[in-house]
C-alpha cells in the first residue's frame, strides 16, 4: 500500500452541494436563497444589521478567557485561627462550624495575616509561605489536604 493508494471510507465524506449550476441540480436559479431582497443578493456582509448597531458592538465587553479548571480557595487569616484552643486539630469541618467557611466543598487557603499566639495543629488545603512560618513559630505544625 502506497501514500496515493489510500482513500476515505464511501459515504464518510459526501460530495459538497454546488449551488446555482443549473435547475438539473436542483439547486439552481435562486440557488437556495429564496427570492429578492438583500440576503439574495451578494451585497449584504455577515453581521451588517440594515444601519442598527450589530449584535456584536451591542453586547458588553466579554474578553479573555475563562479557565473551567480553575481552583478556587476560600481566604482564613492566621489571625482568625487564634480563637481555637489547640486541644483538636483546626480542619475545614471546625473552620465551617466557626463560620469561616461557608461551604463544606470549598478549598481552604491559610494566609498570614494576623499574629497566632498557640500552637494549633492545622489542616488545609494550601499555605501561604508567611502563614506557614506563623504557624512553625508558635509551636504548631501545618499539614496539606
């Protein structure tokens, strides 16, 4: 078998339809595009609306990208953890009975602010460098879900 030998699988690629040759094809005369009127001739441009503003300009402003991956974190200050006394482990679970966290299916993210005066052993799902080190330097120990 050779480059030139292979071929497309009959009827998986069907023959394009050719407009306006004739009315033996039956797709002749008006070529499918009614009779009269803009559209049936060949001045009108894709999304010209008749002098209206287009649907395009009309709409605001949607740029960019939105990344449907994207991992959102739920922000918990340092600070906010001094409430809890140390004797069980602050995990999410607490941090949603203490109304900190919302969800019980959000991501919890620890950040620095604050000062932590216990040593706490805490469960999240990310740090940040500075809380991490709050943590470490009260005694406490930081553990990643």
């Amino acid at each position: 078998m050779r480059l030139h030998d292979l071929k497309p699988d009959p009827g998986s690629r069907p023959k394009k339809v050719r407009k306006g040759r004739g009315i033996g094809s039956g797709k002749g005369r008006t070529a499918a595009r009614g009779t009269k009127g803009q559209k049936a001739r060949n001045t009108v441009r894709v999304g010209f609306e008749g002098g209206q503003t287009p649907l395009q300009r009309r709409l605001p402003f949607k740029r960019g990208f939105r990344n449907p991956f994207r991992v959102e974190y739920v922000a918990v200050n340092v600070g906010q953890l001094d409430r809890f006394d140390g004797s069980a482990p602050v995990t999410p679970d607490l941090l949603i009975q203490a109304h900190l966290v919302r969800n019980p299916e959000d991501r919890v993210k620890i950040l620095g602010e604050g000062e932590v005066t216990r040593a706490l052993t805490v469960r999240a799902h990310g740090f940040s460098k500075s809380a991490l080190e709050k943590i470490q330097a009260a005694g406490g120990t930081a553990e990643t879900i």
